[in-house]
C-alpha cells in the first residue's frame, strides 16, 4: 500500500510539474500525413513530422495576437507580438531571451533576422519598417517611399518583411496591389521598384461583359485588379517565395532576380488560405493555411506532404485555430505561431522525413549515386511513395541507366521522366539495329518484287487467289467486306443496305463485339504515356456494358425518330449501318496501339490526329449512313440528329430514374427483412 502511495505521489507530482512548470508540452500526433500519388490523387502515407511540443509563453512572458515568428541563425525564435507592441526573444524550450521595441513599436507584423542578428520590423500602424541591432537598439527607420513611382496615392502599410545578403528589403504592404516593395538601405529608403507583381485573374465572361456593357455599367461592376501577396520569404540563395491567397496555382511562387516565377504546378495542391511560407534547407519549402495544414513542397512546387490540422476544441498538440507564421530551424523542426492560441506549435522530423531531406539535397548537389542510398531505405519503408521512385528514377537518369530510369519513372508515373528514358533506349536501340531495319525492309520488298514476276509468268497464285475469292463469296465473309467498303463509299454502301438487302444482324454484331475488344484492349494496354486509366484498375464488365447499352440506345432513339420523321429505314438496317460505321475504328486502332508504345511526349501528337482522324470519320460515315438509309435531305438529317439526342438523353434520364427508385425500393426491403430477422432472433 505504501509503495502505491508513493507512486501515486511521483505521477501527481510530474503532472503538475507539466502543467504548472513547464512551458513545453509533449503530445501523440493527432493528425495524418498526406502526399500525392503521379495520378495527382491525395493519398495517406507514413507521419512526415511528429507534434514535439507547444510553447505558450517564454518564461513569465505571454504573448498577445503574435503575427509573425523568425528563427535566428542560433535558434532563438523572435515573435512579433503584436498587440503587446513589442518582438519577444525565446528559445526552444520556452525560456526568454529578451524583448525588443517596446515603448518604440506600436502594431509589428512582420519580423526577419539577418546572419548580423540584426532585426527588421514591419510595423503596419506606425507605418514605418524599424532595424534593431542585436543588442535590441534601433540603428534606423523606414517610412513611405518619397519617389513618385511609389505612388502618391499608395499608403504605406508593411505588414511583412524579408531582406536579402545586400540589406535590399522585400516588404509585403497591405491593400498595395502593385507588388512587393522592393526598397534599398542607402538614402533613408529608396525606392527600388515593385517585385513579383500578381496578375489579375481575367476569365472569358468578364472579358465578354466589358465588351457589351456601357460604361455606366463597367464602372459598376467589381475591379479586376491583381490580389496582394500574403506573405514572404527569401532562402539561403537569395530567391524570393511567396504566398496569396485566391490565386489557384499561383498561390507558391518562387521568383527570381528578375522576379520571374519558377515554379509551374497544376496538381491543384496549395493551400486555400494561405498564412505563412518559409524556407526549407533542402531546396524545400513550407506552407502553412490559416487552418492549420503544413504543406512541404520541392523547388519545383511539387507537394511532398501536407500534415496538420484545425483545432476543434481539444487543444491537443499539433492542431492550431489561426496560423499566422512559420518558420524553420537548421535541425529541420518546424515551428507554427497560433495568433489567435497565442502559442507555438513545434514538429519534428521523422526518420522517414530526414531520409528524404538527405535525398534532396544530395541531387541538388548532383551526387546523383549517394542520393541513392537514401532513396532506396525509403522505399523500403514505403514502397508506393511515388516522389521517392520518380527522384530514383531520375538519379538513374542522370548516371545513363535508362533501364532503370524507365523501370522508376513508370512506377512513380512520371510521364517526363518515363520519356526521356524511353527517347534515350530507343535511341540506343536504333543506333544498333538500324541497318538491320535497313536490310530486312529492302528484303522484303525484293522477295515481294520477285513472287510478282514470277507469278505473272507462271501463275501460281492463281490457284490460292481463286480460293479467297470463294471464300469471300460466303455469306457472313461477304458482309465483313461489305463493311469494309462502307468505310470507303458510304453513300454508295449504305443504298445497299436500304434498298439491297444487305443489312446483317451477324455481321454487324461481330463487328460491334470486335470493336469492344479493340476498345477494351487499346484502354488498358496501350503505351504508358497515352494510357487514361489507373495500373491495375479494370472495369471490363462495365465497358462492356457500356457500349452495348450506348449501341441499343442510339439504335432504338435513332429508330424512334426516323419513324416519327417519315423515315425508312427498319431497326435492322439502322444497327447494320451503326455496327459499319465503327469500321476505321476496328481498321486503324491497331496502328494507334502500336504508335503508343514507340513515341514519347513529345510526339504524341501523332497518336492524338490519328485518334481524332478515326473518330471524324466514324461520325461522317455514320451521318451518311443515316441520311441514305433513311431517304433523308440533308436538313431532316441534322434535325434527326437533334432529336435522337434529346431522346438519348430523355432516355438516360429515365433510366437513372428508374436505378434510383428500384434502389430505394431495395433498401426498404432490405431494412424490413433485417428488422425481421433482429426479432425473430432476440
């Protein structure tokens, strides 16, 4: 009993040690990881950072609506404490530093610490950027730009901040929509420019409502003009990120000197709110959404992980209610201000996250070999993470083993990588085997020339000539070929079919069931760069069903109204001519399943004319068919068109009426047995 006693002491004890003592408070990881598979699907995967811990307060200091954090090169955090008016200065493990600017700082938003420890602050009420040295005492202040290209007009409202090797300072204005202001140290503040101006996103209606509208109402409408960048940050190389919210796919971008954007993604995977972005050490960089999701990205903008979460109520570790900074520490340790929890959440790296760091900075350093190693324990630990093959792939790139290259890039579905390494085998391929190429085509066509003339002299082709011809004269063989020939004279063959008997249930079935094949064969054999559909995922039942249904459908609808519309032609003679009308199809999809698996990206379009050209002249031969068969003029044909649409749809419309009653009508059923069977059981 005594020994219960005591250790129900030590627990009480520790316990109000953390909850009284300690400012660091340690927590499971309430929340998933993410990642996105090369089908750009959002996808679970192994936890990329645990909540380590929550700083509340440093010391005895706590923190009121904090807006923007930034880890120094010794890893003090510095917080822009807004509504205390000051930066307080804390370390990781909750202790205070120092506090700087108090009595001279009235709203800070924004604070960035260079490699000197001197500390910029953009203060948005003061509306003035003030520098404190590391000692905490102002060296100097910056306010509104006097150069007219600023514009008298624009008010001066820094709210964030970032400042390069040269002490050139990025500040973010709120309400400037010109872009960031780009000002120089020398003369008090010069102004130097906008920087990584945003466009106005313009869609085709407004473009049209602008051109009929009166003046009058242009001037009513909602200004287009561009959105203000959210937030910034600048990396060890001297590029500038940023972050706004609205703009889709520009929501990251990464600029240059030029202030050109380098990052080109459309995987739709950035944050809907943006807050906060900053600078990884591994050509990586962080998100952070006002919600509370962190998204990990590579220099080129392509989503590593997204973690994290909003806080509904259970102040656990890890979740935040109102992200407003970010920022990280050499030791990879994320670190997540709460502006509205005034607290900071802490996440550290896990042994998954640190194999890919290593990876990429080993490839960006071209140690493609070494990069290697990493990779491959990685995939160990998850197998289908498609970042880590497509990076494989492209470190067996860049060491010549196209093999392997391809082997990765077709794993992680990296259709660039899967190109360039099939361009450089074929490649390889032709420069071995060409001349035998050479040789058996130059053979072929001389064994060809030869049984020709010797044929015309001796005749003995006759004999096997005479036989297919007597085979094509069988029924079933003659309506084969006469499908043919409806593919290269409809109006001609398609008078056969109304008015010479030539119409076949057999034939046209054999041709429809033969079109299935080809489409379920093209569709999930064809070559990789091609391909639509997901490895491994096979609806043949369903595309089967499909095309039959499709094939019923628009005989029976085109049936319908060419009735209705005087026309002659019989429900026989319109699936004859449907069945036909898929002949290029069935002719030329084999050449389309060839050319998918011998071109690369940048020579699909070849494969893309060719579907187009097939599916064009599907749909003429099938408009002719309608119009001869039928004894239409060309105007009833295209109004028969139109009213077998409207009744496909009206058709598909009913149909799913009907699924969705008999579905429900199931369920019913389905309950009351269940509740019978629960009752005779209890």
């Amino acid at each position: 009993m005594q020994r219960l006693k005591r250790l129900f002491v030590c627990f009480a004890v520790l316990a109000l040690l953390a909850m009284g003592l300690s400012s660091a408070v340690y927590a499971d990881t309430p929340y998933v990881t993410y990642t996105i598979n090369g089908y750009g699907q959002i996808r679970q995967t192994q936890c990329a950072y645990l909540a380590h811990a929550t700083i509340t307060k440093f010391g005895g200091e706590s923190m009121s609506e904090p807006s923007d954090i930034c880890i120094a090169d010794n890893g003090d955090i510095y917080v822009a404490d807004s509504k205390n008016s000051r930066i307080v200065i804390g370390d990781a493990e909750g202790e205070l530093v120092g506090t700087i600017g108090e009595g001279e700082l009235v709203t800070p938003r924004g604070v960035f610490v260079t490699h000197d420890y001197d500390v910029y602050v953009a203060d948005r009420d003061a509306q003035k950027i003030f520098v404190f040295d590391k000692n905490g005492s102002k060296k100097c202040e910056y306010s509104k730009p006097a150069s007219p290209l600023y514009g008298d007009e624009v008010s001066f409202l820094p709210i964030k901040i970032a400042v390069n090797d040269a002490g050139i300072m990025f500040v973010v204005c709120e309400s400037n929509t010109n872009g960031i202001v780009e000002l120089s140290p020398n003369e008090g503040g010069t102004f130097l420019g906008y920087f990584g101006t945003n466009y106005a996103a313009t869609s085709l209606t407004t473009v049209i409502y602008r051109a009929i509208l009166t003046d009058a109402q242009r001037a009513k409408m909602v200004s287009n003009i561009p959105a203000t960048p959210t937030n910034l940050t600048i990396d060890e190389k001297g590029l500038i990120y940023t972050v706004t919210r609205g703009s889709r796919n520009d929501t990251l971008k990464r600029l240059n000197i030029a202030g050109t954007n380098m990052i080109s993604n459309h995987d739709d995977t950035y944050a809907e709110t943006p807050a906060a972005v900053a600078a990884g050490n591994h050509d990586n960089v962080y998100v952070a959404d006002q919600q509370g999701y962190i998204f990990e990205y590579n220099n080129e903008g392509e989503m590593l992980f997204v973690f994290g979460g909003p806080d509904d109520g259970t102040q656990r570790v890890g979740l935040s209610r109102l992200v407003s900074g970010i920022a990280v520490d050499d030791s990879d340790r994320i670190y997540v201000l709460d502006s509205d929890k005034a607290q900071i959440q802490i996440y550290a790296p896990t042994e998954f996250t640190d194999l890919l760091h290593n990876a990429l900075y080993l490839y960006s350093k071209g140690r493609y070999t070494e990069a290697k190693e990493p990779l491959t324990h990685l995939l160990k630990m998850n197998s289908m993470y498609d970042y880590a093959n497509k990076a494989m792939g492209s470190c067996y790139f860049q060491e010549e083993n196209y093999p392997q290259a391809l082997k990765f890039a077709r794993l992680a579905k990296d259709h660039k990588g899967y190109s360039d390494a099939f361009w450089e085998i074929r490649n390889s391929w032709l420069k071995k085997n060409i001349m035998t190429v050479i040789i058996v085509i130059a053979a072929l066509w001389l064994i060809i020339t030869i049984v020709k003339r010797a044929d015309s002299k001796r005749h003995f082709l006759d004999a096997p000539g005479k036989n297919i011809r007597k085979f094509k004269k069988k029924p079933f063989i003659s309506d084969i070929c006469y499908a043919a020939y409806y593919m290269k004279k409809p109006s001609d063959a398609a008078y056969g079919i109304a008015a010479e008997g030539r119409a076949s249930w057999g034939a046209s079935t054999f041709l429809l069931i033969v079109f299935m094949a080809e489409f379920i064969i093209l569709k999930y054999t064809r070559g990789f760069l091609t391909k639509s559909v997901m490895d491994g995922r096979y609806e043949i039942l369903s595309d089967i069903g499909m095309i039959a249904g499709i094939a019923a459908a628009v005989t029976l609808c085109t049936y319908l109204v060419c009735t209705i519309n005087e026309g002659e032609g019989t429900v026989k003679k319109i699936y004859t001519f449907f069945c036909y009308s898929l002949m290029p199809y069935i002719v030329l999809t084999p050449l389309t399943y060839l050319l998918s698996h011998v071109l690369t990206s940048n020579e699909d379009f070849l494969v893309i004319m060719l579907d187009i050209l097939i599916w064009g002249w599907v749909a003429v031969i099938m408009v002719i068919g309608l119009k001869e068969v039928n004894n239409f003029t060309s105007a009833e044909t295209v109004k028969v068109i139109l009213l077998t649409v409207f009744a496909a749809l009206i058709l598909a419309l009913l149909i799913f009426i009907i699924y969705v009653l008999w579905a429900q009508v199931f369920e019913f059923v389905y309950a009351i047995i269940s509740e019978g069977v629960y009752r005779l059981g209890s």
